[in-house]
C-alpha cells in the first residue's frame, strides 16, 4: 500500500464485488437505503457467471429445506418480486408449475412433497389425479402417474430482471465498474482499501456475491473462507416457438437429494426450456454443451412432451450452480471486518435474490453506519421489454424496422441499449438486453446487419472493415 | 395500432418474400393480368438470398446471361416492377390467417393486409449449431454461411480470418469462394461423410486453393470463450485432435424459413420441413399457395423462379375460376431411404400442373428400385443408385393411373451389399 492509498477517502459505503443476480439486487437494495454503492464486475459484463444461464423460473420455495435460510430467501424474494415488478416493467408468466409423478415410487413421495411445501408457507398447492393432469396439459405423456400444483410458481425474464435491479441502482446514484477484478485488499480496522485489476478504492464495507469465485474472494480478502464453491453444471436445450402450445404450466419433476431434475417450461420469450441436468465438476468457468448430453435431453423432453420430437431446436446452453458442500445458502457475516460473504447461492439465486439483499441489509446494520434513504427514489426507464407475452417494441411507430427478424427485434431497441446508462460490450450483452440472434435462425439473416448497426461498441466486434482494396475480385 | 401510411390495405395476391420464387410469381401474375399483386420484403431490398451471393452463375435460364447475385436480383426486381407489381421492403408478416389476412409490421408501425390469395416465397436457410446439437463453448464467431455473405458482400466486412468450414454441400464451396473473395483463409474443410455431398465439380476446389479436406469427421467441440479459438475433431475411429482457428462456417443442412406456416394454421410436411402442398402448390389453406425453396431444401436460384413462375400460372388460373379438383390423393413415403417428396399429395385431374414433376430426395446413399405404386400395383418403377442432397425427380403423370380413394405409395427398395 502506498503512502498515497493509505489516505484515500472513503467514497463508498459498500462495496459489491460481482454483478450476479445476487449481486445486482444488493446493489438495488443498499443505494434504496442511502448507501453509496460501488460494484465491481471482473467480466466485461454483468451477468457473465453462474446468472447467465438458469432456468428462469421465480420459485415459491415450496421443496426448499424446511425453516432454512434459503426458503425463507426464496418466499420473501419472490413476495418483493410481485411488489416491484409493475414499476420496473419486469416480465412476469403466472403459469404455475405441476409436480408430476413418472413411476410408483414417485407418487409415494407426494404425500411428503405436499406436506413440505406447507411446512414452507406454500399453502395453496393442490394434489392432481393423472386425469386431472392430462385434462390441464393435453400435451404431457400419458404416463404420468399423479401430481400437485404449485400455483404460484412462474416464469420471468433472467436477465432484463437483474439488469433493471442495477439499472434502478444506478438511477439512484450507485457506480458499477466492469471489466474489474479484485485482486486484493486490506482492512485497517474501520474501512477497507481494495485493490482491482483498473484502481485502488476505499469503501466501509465489502459483500462477496461473487458466486462461483465467492469462496475464493474471501480467502483472497479474509485469508479464510466458511465454504468451498462445487460448480455444478446444467445443461439446456431451447425449443421453436412453435412447442409453446404444447406446454402451459411448467413441468417439474419429483426431486432427489441432488437436483430438482429436469423441468419442462415456456420461457417469457415464448420458447420451450427442457434442463438441466446436474453435472459436478472443477471448472468454474467451462459452461461447454456436449453433444451426448444435449441429446439425451432432446430424448428426455420427447419423453415427457412426444409432440417436441417434432420441434426443432433453437438454442443450447449450460449453466453453472455456485453450489456448496451443504444444501443450504452459505451467508456469513464477519462484523469485526466489515464483511459479509454472500455464499452457495446454488439454484435458486434469481428468485431469491431480492431476499438475500434484504437478509444482507440486516446483517450489515448490526456493524455498518445507519444510512438515510432518499425519499423519492428514482424509478428507471425499461430500455426494452421482451417478454412474448406483453406489448413489444415492434408493435411502436419509429421503431426503426426489424433486425433480428426471428426475435422481432427492432433497431431502435437495440440503439436505446447501446445508448443506455449500461452499455453491452459483446455480443452476448446484447443478446441478453435484447435477445437479437437468440431466435431460431440463430444469426443467419441478421448477423450482416447487426455487425454495422454494433461497431465500435464492442470490445471484440461481430466483423471487421475489408481493408481497401480487398473487396476486389480475387 | 398504427396503421402503416404507405401499405394498401387489401389486394389480390401477398406474395410474402421477394426473392427468385417470390418476384418471378409476381411478374408473372401481373402478366396474367391480375390487378393488385403486392410483394412483401423484411430486407431493406427485394432479392432474396442472391443479393448477397456476390459470384457467378445466376440468371442463365431466367436473362440468358451468367450473372452474378446482385445483379441478378437487381434485374428480377426491375421486372416484377416494370411488369407492375408493387414491392413492399422492410414488411415483416407475422402472422397469416384463413381467409387471406395477413398482420404485418413497417417501420412505422402494425398493420393488416386482405388478400385474395397468399402466396408463400420466405425460402430457406441453413441449419444452426444449436439445431446440429453441436457441443462445446459459445464464443461469437460461428457462423451460416448466409450471415457471411450478408457480411462480406453486402457490409464489406470480415468476422473472422482462419475459420474451418462445416459440411461439403455446393454451398459449402460458395462459402469457401466468399471467403477467399474477402481475403479469409479457411483452415479445413470438414464433412461427417465419407464423401463430399457436392457434385464432382466442387470436389477439386479445395485441394486447387490448398484446403484440407477431412472426411468423416465430425466438430465434437467448439472451443473458445469470447472468440473462437478452435475446434475439437473427432474422426470415425475416435480419433480426436484439436484444429486452431478463429471461426466456424455451419454451411448446408438447409431448413425451409416455415415459422408463417409452423405457427400458423398450414399443415406442415415433417421431411420437407415446409408446408404439404399438392401439384399446384397450394398449401392445406386453399387460399394459400407456396414456390421455391420453402417447399424442400434446398434448389438453385433458377428452379425456384421457374417454380415461383409455373405456381403463378396455376394461381392466375384459380383466381379466374377456381377449378374443381375433386379427387385428392395423399403420397406416403415407405421405408426410411427416401427424405422428402413433393408434392405430397395430388389433386385430380392432373392438367396443368405448376410442379411438373415429384421432387424426392434420400437421406443416405441408397442403390434399388425405386417405385411408385397404388392399391399394391406399380405405376412406375427405375433402378438407380441415390446419393443425399441430389435432385431426384419421378414423373407426375403416371399418378393418372392411381387407384381413388388409396394412397399412393413412393418406395425405395434397396438392394443388398452396397
């Protein structure tokens, strides 16, 4: 530490260090209560780790551990999700979800499976005969045995969801920082002096959401840590639009000690998601497809929907759960140190992130100074809304035309996203804030177009200019 | 909703998509004499796919002339509009119903089109990764051979220096030429076949440009986070190497562009990927008539106009006197060595057809008899020897002969020991 460091002033009370789901909705909850919030993003983006790809689905909780910390995460998560989603245009699919039961031995586990959810303040479930289940889901293999409802299990939109958490953060004065690696930091009894890969900043506090490397940051800053990250792979296969009449609740199975199993769901784009599957491995950031896999589930969503053999597939992708050696959520806080690591946030972060935020916040008021809230906190402008199931921008005089004809995607949409508060600076950002190329054509029609309307936005562009002279005949 | 200020709100004939198929319909209906013929485009330019096909031949059978793409699709336009046809560009439809409603979206906003007929030109394009099941990471740097030329011929831009080539197909050559044109050079050629799919005048191409060419092999991986970095190959004996590149080139495996009728009310055909059409094209909505490419994958540029011209006729004739046909036979395709058939049913009598001839194609090499036959007798029959991806075309008019009220039957008997 330099001379210069060691009297840096404290300009932040909180420092976030990654930009999950987990960490967005932190940031939102902290700058709403007064505080004055950094984050810092080691990916050129937010959303580049384990909330890149999840199965989307807001959980009521009900197969969560009785009494845990993540149940009760997920239940008032969920709860503050449906107050603010109006205000912030955030998608919402009220589908529901059906537990259905494969084989005997899966309908002998309902009973429990029912009294669990109730156990977790999931009152409303409701048991289903195979025909009731049938006569809901004419599309579902008639081998189902028998089920319940989960009335209030739905479908959102996994990433403008985390984005606009930020983006409400921001329009109330947070700073976020990306392509910013922590790569070290000291604590000197009342703030600490954080090194990244781009400055040297001093907040009061620092809060571990950096899921997949969370175990890792504490070591790197505690020289200690309360868990150890075991990535948990997931992979998926995307559905044509056209499979969405063939699915209305979502499908979950019954679950194992393991994994919830593969579900059957539309997505808020008006898709069909069929995963993931729970795969253990050391990567923490090798999210590969293979073949074999994507495969088997292609075999397995047939199995549970027949009508999907006849569907093609739009997209495939994997995930990875920040999961732990335990069930439960790993949230530790080190008062003495300003700290609180946020921790295994394995399947269940996106509905629960708005809880963990709020579990924090108390956390952090029993060491960090009182903050006052604003008064009026400012609300952001939604840049896109993409939900299939709402008014899209297309449907807007100016909208500049089409791009991305498959997802409907308009250039005026895309120029309000790359002229935002938070730019995209890949493909894969701008995929996420708008969805262009995540359609079926998966680039073939739009991609020409897409590298003009995005140069020099980019870090690494879609296409480069032909020098002069090269377009020439060869 | 916005009404869109320079679309009419009603006309004779929609022709959706203004490629080959779409404006060569669209002349020919003007030539017809059919009053209000309105060609819809969601490219900023009427064309299709040859306006970004920047190499030769096209346009020998439609000007007399070797051309290239864009030229090409320049002058078909011209034609569809000297002969008057209005051409509508950055429309997108979104939805067709019965009864010939059309929803549409413009620049300025939503709208909705009454037509006569529809008439169904939205072509092709080739398969994705995602579709092939590819593994492996996402870096961006994966591409159709469709998004290349857009990129190379029409943004004069290059997304990638020494990418590897998927698939064998003529396209897949087109593909290798584009790259070459715009000064990329391609690390190899791969096809999971023993044999290249093109025709033997392709198959030189490589070795002249100095492309290897791995047969048998398949892309298990794609490796790379941000960027391609290379691919992982598996050969047939699993042998697995890894092969450095910056990019991938998912050329082939065309797809008809059916989401109008996939989402909407037309019967699909499950081997052609498009619309069941009968000999006049026309789609299970008797209003709705389908050319080109969106038939099967995947005809030249020229066929697809021809056809787009021939189901013109037929549609000119319907909007005159629609014509009673009132025997409809159903095709079935018997066994699993034959892909596709179109048409895929025949409607009696069969004077004057638009398709002029059953269009077939096999889905793996296969050597036999193939035969047509009725109520178990054989209409008609040909020993031949069948490769993928190549035209196979069985005579219309033996299906005069069939048996009512029976399906006719496309067999491929296959011999022993290929």
């Amino acid at each position: 530490m330099s001379q210069a460091d060691a009297s840096l002033p404290e300009r932040y009370d909180v420092a976030i260090v990654g930009g999950g789901v987990v960490g967005c909705a932190m940031a939102r909850r902290f700058t709403l209560e007064g505080a004055r919030v950094v984050l810092l993003e080691k990916a050129v983006d937010i959303l580049d780790g384990a909330s890149k790809g999840n199965s989307a689905i807001l959980h009521t909780g009900f197969d969560a551990p009785p009494s845990s910390l993540e149940q009760r995460c997920i239940a008032e998560g969920h709860a503050e999700f449906l107050e603010i989603r109006e205000s912030l245009g955030l998608p919402l699919l009220q589908c529901s979800a059906i537990v259905a039961a494969w084989s005997e031995e899966e309908v002998a586990r309902l009973e429990e499976l029912m009294d669990q959810a109730r156990a977790n303040g999931v009152d409303d479930i409701v048991p289903l005969s195979a025909a009731e289940i049938r006569a809901a889901e004419p599309s579902l293999s008639g081998k189902v045995k028998g089920g319940f409802r989960v009335p209030r299990e739905a479908l959102m939109d996994p990433w403008s969801t985390p984005h606009a958490y930020l983006l409400q953060a921001l329009a109330n004065g947070a700073e976020v920082r990306r392509a910013c690696e922590v790569t070290g930091g000291q604590f000197d009894g009342s703030s600490w002096l954080l090194e990244t890969s781009t400055e040297v900043l001093r907040a009061h506090s620092v809060i571990n959401c950096a899921g997949l490397f969370g175990d890792l940051l504490d070591q790197r800053l505690l020289g200690e840590t309360g868990f150890s990250i075991k990535p948990r792979k997931g992979q998926f296969l995307v559905f044509d639009k056209a499979a969405a009449q063939l699915v209305s609740s979502i499908i979950l199975p019954v679950p194992t000690e393991k994994t919830k199993g593969i579900v059957v769901c539309r997505t808020v784009f008006g898709n069909v998601l069929v995963g993931p599957t729970a795969e253990d491995q050391e990567s923490r950031c090798d999210s590969s497809t293979d073949a074999a896999t994507l495969k088997s589930l292609q075999g397995k969503a047939a199995e549970i929907v027949p009508g999907l053999a006849e569907i093609p597939v739009t997209a495939s992708y994997a995930g990875l759960r920040p999961a732990s050696e335990q069930k439960d959520y790993r949230i530790q806080a080190y008062p003495e140190r300003n700290y609180v690591s946020v921790g295994g946030i394995r399947s269940t972060g996106l509905s629960a992130a708005l809880g963990i935020a709020r579990h924090v916040l108390g956390l952090h008021q029993g060491f960090g100074p009182r903050f006052t809230a604003p008064r009026q906190p400012r609300v952001p402008e939604v840049p896109s809304r993409l939900s299939e199931y709402d008014p899209r921008a297309w449907e807007e005089a100016g909208n500049g035309g089409i791009v991305c004809h498959c997802e409907l995607v308009t250039r005026a949409e895309i120029e309000r996203v790359l002229q935002g508060p938070l730019p995209p600076r890949s493909l894969s950002g701008l995929k996420r804030r708008t969805r262009v190329t995540m359609g079926r054509c998966q680039g073939f029609y739009c991609t020409g177009a897409l590298a003009r309307i995005t140069e020099g936005a980019f870090d690494s562009p879609l296409a480069v200019r032909a020098a002069e002279g090269e377009d020439e005949d060869a | 909703m916005p009404e869109a200020p320079n679309l009419p709100d009603a006309c004779d004939v929609a022709v959706v998509g203004g490629g080959p198929a779409g404006l060569a319909a669209a002349t020919e209906l003007k030539r017809h004499g059919v009053p209000r013929v309105v060609v819809l485009d969601r490219e900023p330019a009427a064309g299709g796919i040859p306006r970004h096909c920047g190499h030769y031949p096209f346009g020998m059978r439609e000007f007399h002339k070797v051309l290239r793409g864009p030229d090409y699709a320049g002058r078909l336009v011209a034609r569809a509009e000297q002969a008057g046809a209005e051409i509508q560009t950055g429309v997108t439809v979104t939805d067709i119903q019965p009864g010939g409603i059309l929803s549409l979206i413009t620049p300025e906003g939503t709208g909705e089109l009454q037509a006569r007929r529809i008439l169904l030109c939205t072509g092709v394009r080739e398969t994705s990764r995602a579709a092939r099941l590819i593994g492996g990471q996402r870096p961006q740097g994966v591409l159709p051979t469709g998004a290349l030329q857009s990129l190379v011929y029409l943004e004069k831009m290059k997304p990638f220096a020494r990418p590897v080539i998927l698939g064998s197909e003529l396209v897949s050559f087109s593909a290798l030429m584009t790259c070459r044109h715009a000064g990329i050079a391609p690390q190899a050629m791969i096809e999971p076949n023993e044999r290249v799919t093109a025709r033997s005048f392709a198959q030189g191409l490589p070795k002249l440009l100095g492309v290897p060419v791995h047969l048998g092999c398949e892309i298990e991986r794609i490796i790379g986070r941000e960027q391609v970095e290379a691919v992982q190959l598996r050969d047939r004996k699993g042998r697995r190497w890894e092969l450095a590149c910056d990019g991938v080139l998912m050329t082939g495996r065309f797809t008809p562009e059916a989401t109008l009728a996939r989402m909407g009310h037309l019967e699909l055909d499950l081997g052609t990927g498009g619309p069941r059409v009968d000999q006049d094209g026309r789609s299970s909505d008797p209003n709705v008539f389908v050319a080109g490419n969106l038939l099967r994958p995947v005809e030249t540029a020229g066929w697809s106009w021809k056809e787009g011209l021939r189901v013109a006729q037929s549609l000119a004739r319907d909007l005159e006197a629609p014509r009673a046909r009132e025997v409809t036979l159903e095709l079935q395709i018997q066994g699993d060595a034959i892909r596709y058939l179109v048409p895929q049913r025949v409607t009696l009598p069969l004077e004057e057809a638009a398709l002029e001839s059953i269009q077939l194609r096999v889905a793996r090499p296969a050597r036999g008899s193939l035969l047509i036959r009725s109520a178990g007798r054989i209409l008609w029959g040909r020993r031949l020897s069948a490769l993928p991806e190549r035209r196979i075309l069985l005579p219309l008019d033996v299906l005069k002969n069939a048996a009512p009220d029976h399906p006719v039957e496309v067999v491929f008997e296959e011999e022993e020991g290929l």
